[in-house]
C-alpha cells in the first residue's frame, strides 16, 4: 500500500467520526466558510488537534463533501471518497414520521425492523421500533434491541463517566473511545476497524434533523457498517483510478448528481463497470466435520469445526492479499460463505481459486473444494434494490461450479495413485487410510491418520485459548498446519470478544472435567459419554442429543426482505447483526449457562450444530429461539427452526448429524416452517403477532406437569406413580391412532380418564392439584378441541411427546 492509498484507507475510516464526536459533545473550531457541514469539521480538528495525524487524512476529512475546495493534492482523493460515501448511502429515505428527539440523543433503531416478507406488515416508525443501547459492544444481552433503551449517552463512550459515583464509572473508564484510540490503532488498520466495530456497532450513521445541515432519516445504518463499506468502496476506485481506468472526469460526471436523486446521468451510472462482487463457497463443510466415529469424538470433532472457520477466515484473507484488498473490502464471512467487494479489472481470480484447491486437496482430498466467482457491478447496483438482486445473483451462478469441480485440474490430480495401496491401518476415528499410526491418548491406544491426530491434539491449546479469551495466529498455523499455507492480513493475537482489539469471534463452547491423578489435578475435555453419563445422574436416561437450527428463509431475508432500501451499507449492518449473534452471543450464552453441558459444535452465519446432555439440550434450543425472536425484534418474518435427536453416546456421529438434519429440512421446515422436529413431529414455536397455538410450550407444560408429578419439588408433597406416565402415553398414542384412521377409538379416552379419577380423585376433590392441572391440559386444552371441535386445536401428538420426554426425565429412583 503506498501513501496515498494509506490516506484514503484512513480517511475513508474516520471521514463520518465528526459525527460520533459532534454527538458526544465535542465542539467545531475549525473556522471554514467553503464547509457545509459542521461534522467534517469536527472530526478534522479532533485527527489533526488530539491524534496529530497527517494534515493530508484530516484535509481528507475536512474537505469530503466539498472535493472542488480541497487542496490540490488530495482532491482526486476527495473525490474518490465522496463518491465512495455515496455509493454506501445507495439512497437515503426520508421519514415521513417526524423525530421528536434532538439527533444527540436518537438510538439506532434495529435493521430487523425492517425486514418484510410476508407476515410483516408494521411501519417502520421510530417510536415504535426497538432500538439499541448506546454502549460499547459487549456480547451479554445490551446487543438486544429495546423499545425503550436506557441510552448510555455519546459522551459515556467517547471519554467515558466522570461521576465516580455513577455504577458504570468503571466499566466507562475502561472503555471508552478516546481512551483505546491512539497512534497504534490508527496506523494498525485491523485494530481500527475492531475499535470502530466495538465503539460504533449502534451509533447511527444518519439521524432526524430539520435544520439545515441535517437531514429527516431515519436511523437504522451503523456508522460502523457505513464507513467499512465507504472504505471498501473507496479503495476499489483508487485501484481503478491508479491503473488509469477511470479519471477525475469520470469521477466529477458520476457526482453531478447523488444516487438518491431520479435525475442522474442514466448511462454512465448504468453502463460503467467499476465493480465485482465475489463469493466464495467452501463445499464438503458437513462431511468433513462430522464423519468421524463416536468414540473419542468429542476432542476431534471441536478441532474439525475450529478448523473450518479459521480456514474460510484464512482463506477470505489470503484472497484479500492477493488481490491487494484491505479487510474492509471483505463484506461477510460466516456459514463457509464469503463476499469480496473488488475492483472490475481484477484477472487472477481463477488462478487464485485454482491454488487455494490444490493446498485443499493435497491435504484433504476431495473432501472440501472452493468454489469462487464474481459479478461485476456498476454505480447503478448500489442504489435501491439493486445490490440484493446482485448479491443473490452471484451466490446462484457460483453455486453451478459444484457441477464440475476439479476442472481446472489435471486428470492425473484427482485420478492418480494417492496412496501405496495393499493392507493398510485403518484411522480409528475417521475412517482414513492416509498417514495412519498408533496413538495413545490417555489410557487409550488407536489407530489414527495425522490430520485426526492433529484436531485432537488441538484440543489443549483451545482449553488454554478458552481461559485466555485470545489465540495467537502463528500459534494457531503451527497447532494446524494446513492454516500456514495461507497469508493473512490479522498477524498477531485475535481476541474472542470485543474487549480485546483486534476482535474476531469464534464458536469456543468446550466442556471440561476435572480429574485427580496422583494427588494432582487436571482438567480434561468432556467425551460424549461423560455428557451423557452426567444426564444418567439427574434422570436416569444416559443420552446425548444433537441439536442442529438454521434461520428460516435466510435467502429471502437478504435477497428481498429489505426491498428497496437494499443497499450495501444496510445489508452489511444486517450481516453483522447475524454473526455477532450466532457466532458472538451464542458462545457467551454457552459460557454462561450451558459451560459444562453442551459443546457449541458450529456457529457460523445462520447455522449451529450443538451436542450435549439430552435434557440440557431440549431448555438450550428453546432458550435460543426465545433470545433469537427477541433479538430479531419479533419480526414474525425472521424466525428459526430447529431438529433435536435424542440418541446413545457410541451412536455413529454421522448417522445423529444426518438425522438431526432429517428433522430440521424434512419435519421442521415442512410447511411454514418456525417449528422443532422432535421424535419424528413436528412442534410449532409461536409468534406472538400471530397468536397462534405453541405446541412446543404445550408440551413443555405437560412434560413439567408429569415429571413434577412423579417426582416432586418437596418431599412433603404426595407423590404419584410411575405407571401415571406410562398410563398417559399408551392412552394418548392409542387414540391417536384412531383418530388418523377411519374409527376414532373412544375407549382410550375414557380408560385414561376413569384412571385419574379413580386413582387420585375423592369426594372432596383431587388429591394431587398436579393431576388436576393435567386433567385439564389434556381433556379441556386438547381432547375436547379434537374430538367435540371446541375452539382452536392443538394436536393430540403433543401427549405422548410430552410424556416421553417426562418418562426419559424419571428413570432415576428417588
């Protein structure tokens, strides 16, 4: 990167921070009359006056909405930037609502407010939609979008508190902007973009303003999202204007109008290639993490998963670096997708694609393939709707390359001897026959092929990565070694949350025993069987389950779901939001409450795969859907969906994995989707705007009810037989039966009820107030809907879920 290149990253980094600044109470004294706007002065004086940068970045930042005014060496700059500005705007709305609220103290209402599909039909109104804390970024529930949030003001994060009595002096002391900001971060352009990530993840980047500088939208973009794709784009035109393809002229024609006006030049904003959009897709992401035996499955099947999102991170970078890119310019990665934003004129992508395939097949085979292409785009694919068709577009035709991979390889490459053939030992773990040795872990002698060795060796580092909250990358590529094949742009310590810079969560959940050997203690990593055996201990059933969820109708959600307010920007803030829930939040959640119950598998984009104790599983997917709704601002449009299979610790992890599948695709999403597949059925989640009927919270209720039953909370309560479960669910399942065939058969329905009563009912009344509960959940709240069509129906299915769920939950005696 030369100099120039240097300003413009900076500049197009720091060129709205006039905004934060004027916000948190931070005065102009910039006197200019060529300046329009009270902010670029703001930030100028604070990058020139307390961070004593370069007079060309805060002329840079001065001068960008006045490029004619700048000084001459910088104005193709000025330029570029404003331009680049304008395309991360793509439009601007204004609101029809008026904003009552001075734009100092306006929250930043959630992009999820936004999304419609079908059941959506709110206005967005900024009174009504939920808004987020102004805070620093910390991933606890201050990430949840309020209807009325508590507003820590800009001042709070830009110097901190100075009331010591105030209870968040500290934590504000700690963390704040002026503090973290320094010469360091600034010339470190990876720790930069964490540090604005962390102090402006829900800083509007436009508010509600009637006076003159100001402008009447609403705030839904953050400035983080807005100045990394201003930077993106910017860094793309500079590649551009340098090697000659465009000039000042082109520059100068493109801003004779903005984008949010119908009156620009149709042609040049139409027909002018200065983009391309490129995504990668990592296949075989499945099969490579989960075709491994049960026995020892735990340790390798965490390194397997470490190690596939470390290598779509590597492998994003890697192609930054080729292509001579910042980390801005890499617009998502999650879910073994990624998306490049780039100059059109880029040649080598195909032979970049081509070498990444080779370092993957040398070492893994045909397991995992790139697939990488691109679309080009020009300055009319950033307005409106335009770039979400374009973002879909390009996702599809790179798809097609699954049809013929390996293509660009000899035939001798895939066809040719790999191995020296005959009788061979056979990896223990995942079946390969490549490199494979004896290994002893712990009391255990197996057969294993080095990458298992690897992935299980790994899982003693990631114990000390867990502790320390950071992994060092030159650590990370000697632990796997595959990582060193790629060149990075992050080269030094990554950090698991935001409180360390540069920050890059990952899925860490690893739950861990303690051991006493020779009077010495050690933590050891939880085995599948250790989980299970734990369950065994509170309920007598010694399982494990297996809980894969996905997003509903993500696709669309991108694609569709924010019409024609699709633009870079706002599309970069929902891709944001995702990941900083499903990989961020989701990890902390696990620590918080689930650390020593489930192991948080994958979290990557939309997707999570978890395994753990069978009855911790059931309350952790519910726990996410609850806290994903509530993230999602109960967006009936956003919902998720999820499969749970209940099954033996030594039952092939494959064969869970594609059940769990089975249960999400084929039972869960059925329909409308929003459900859990369980035990073959499906249960609907609810959604509160819908009222409809909750069969999953149906089936919890009578679940408690029998277990609470049979085993209750105070000894000093009666307590019922064991038989009650057995009674319900035979009874029910019968019913069933004849319910889905020709006959309904109502002497099931009469033996169960003659059984309550005659076992726990008297004169005065039910001897147990559980039963009683029961009796009206299953004869009043679902029978009498059934069988006599009284009111809306539940389905009788859900009994005999219940009660065996409430039959693996009391095994255990006593």
């Amino acid at each position: 990167m030369n100099n120039k290149e240097r300003i413009l990253v900076l500049g197009a980094l720091l060129h709205d921070i006039g905004k934060f600044l004027e916000r948190a109470g931070f005065t102009e004294k910039i006197e200019d009359e060529r300046i329009d706007y009270a902010h670029p002065k703001i930030g100028a004086h604070f990058l020139k006056d307390y961070l004593k940068l370069d007079k060309d970045i805060t002329d840079l930042v001065l001068y960008h909405h006045n490029p004619s005014n700048a000084p001459e060496n910088i104005r193709d700059l000025c330029y570029i930037l404003q331009l680049a500005d304008w395309l991360s705007s793509g439009e601007r709305e204004e609101s029809e609502e008026k904003i009552d609220r001075d734009r100092r103290y306006q929250c930043m209402i959630s992009v999820f407010n936004r999304v419609k599909i079908n059941k959506n039909t709110k206005d967005i109104s900024y009174e009504k939609c939920d808004k987020y804390d102004i805070r620093p970024l910390k991933l606890d529930d201050s990430i949840f979008p309020q209807k009325n949030p508590a507003f820590m003001n800009y001042g709070h994060i830009f110097e901190g508190i100075k009331n010591p009595n105030n209870p968040n002096y500290t934590y504000f002391q700690q963390n704040n902007f002026k503090k973290e900001i320094t010469e360091n971060s600034i010339e470190n352009y990876e720790i930069l973009l964490s540090l604005l990530q962390k102090y402006w993840w829900c800083i509007p980047a436009q508010t509600y303003s009637e006076g003159l500088r100001g402008g009447k939208y609403l705030p839904d973009i953050s400035l983080f999202d807005h100045s990394k794709t201003t930077c993106a784009i910017a860094v793309c035109l500079y590649k551009l204007y340098r090697a000659g393809v465009i000039d000042e002229g082109i520059l100068k024609e493109l801003l004779k109008n903005p984008p949010w006006e119908k009156n620009r030049d149709p042609k040049i904003w139409k027909e002018k290639r200065l983009f391309k959009l490129i995504h990668g897709d990592i296949s075989g992401i499945q099969d490579f993490i989960y075709t491994i035996q049960s026995k020892g499955a735990a340790k390798s099947l965490k390194g397997r998963s470490l190690t596939l999102v470390l290598l779509q991170r590597f492998i994003a970078e890697h192609i930054l670096k080729k292509l001579n890119l910042q980390l801005t310019n890499l617009i998502f990665s999650g879910g073994g997708h990624f998306y490049i934003l780039a100059p059109y004129n880029i040649e080598n992508l195909d032979k970049i694609k081509k070498e990444i395939n080779e370092k993957l097949f040398d070492r893994f085979g045909a397991k995992l393939y790139l697939t990488l292409g691109g679309i080009d785009l020009c300055p009319e694919d950033f307005v409106d709707s335009n770039f979400s068709s374009k973002w879909r577009y390009v996702a599809e035709e790179n798809s097609k390359q699954k049809l013929r991979k390996y293509s660009e390889f000899k035939y001798e490459k895939i066809f040719g001897e790999f191995d020296i053939g005959g009788m061979s030992k056979v990896c223990s773990i995942c079946g390969s026959n490549r490199n494979v040795r004896e290994y002893q872990d712990e009391d255990t002698v197996m057969d294993m092929c080095s990458d298992c060795i690897s992935f299980r060796d790994i899982g003693g580092y990631l114990k000390k990565v867990q502790k320390a909250g950071r992994f060092n990358i030159p650590e990370i590529k000697k632990e796997l070694s595959i990582l060193s094949g790629f060149d990075t742009l992050l080269k030094e310590d990554i950090y698991l949350t935001p409180d360390g810079l540069p920050f890059l969560p990952l899925p860490m959940g690893i739950p861990v025993k303690e051991m006493v050997n020779d009077g010495i203690r050690k933590e050891m990593i939880k085995e599948f069987d250790d989980l299970a055996k734990d369950a065994e201990a509170d309920t007598g059933t010694k399982k494990i389950a297996i809980l894969k969820m996905d997003v509903d109708n993500l696709g669309k959600i991108f694609t569709q779901g924010l019409g024609e307010h699709a633009t870079i920007s706002r599309m970069s803030t929902l891709s944001n939001m995702l990941s900083l829930f499903f990989e961020g939040y989701l990890n902390e959640l696990v620590k918080q409450k689930y650390s020593n119950d489930v192991y948080l598998i994958y979290a990557g984009g939309d997707d999570t795969l978890a395994v753990g104790r069978w009855d911790r599983m059931i309350d952790f997917a519910e726990d996410i859907y609850k806290r994903f709704r509530r993230y999602t601002c109960n967006n009936p449009d956003i919902t998720i969906s999820a499969g749970i299979v209940i099954v033996n610790p030594k039952y092939p992890l494959r064969k869970s994995v594609a059940y769990a599948n089975e249960l999400l695709d084929d039972i869960a999403k059925k329909e409308d989707k929003n459900a859990i597949g369980i035990f073959n059925y499906r249960l609907k989640w609810s959604i509160e705007e819908d009222n409809c009927l909750n069969e999953f919270r149906k089936v919890r209720e009578i679940d408690d009810i029998l277990v609470k039953s049979v085993k209750p909370d105070s000894s000093e309560e009666p307590k019922a037989p064991k038989q009650l479960i057995q009674r319900v669910k035979f009874s029910m399942e019968e019913l069933k039966k004849g319910i889905n065939g020709m006959e309904i058969n109502l002497k099931y329905y009469w033996r169960l009820r003659y059984y309550l009563y005659r076992n726990f009912y008297e004169k005065d009344g039910w001897k147990y107030p559980r039963i009683e509960e029961l009796e009206n959940k299953i004869y009043r709240e679902i029978l009498a809907e059934n069988l006599f069509n009284k009111g809306e129906k539940y389905a009788i299915h859900l009994i005999p879920i219940a009660a065996r769920i409430a039959e693996l939950k009391t095994r255990k005696e006593g």
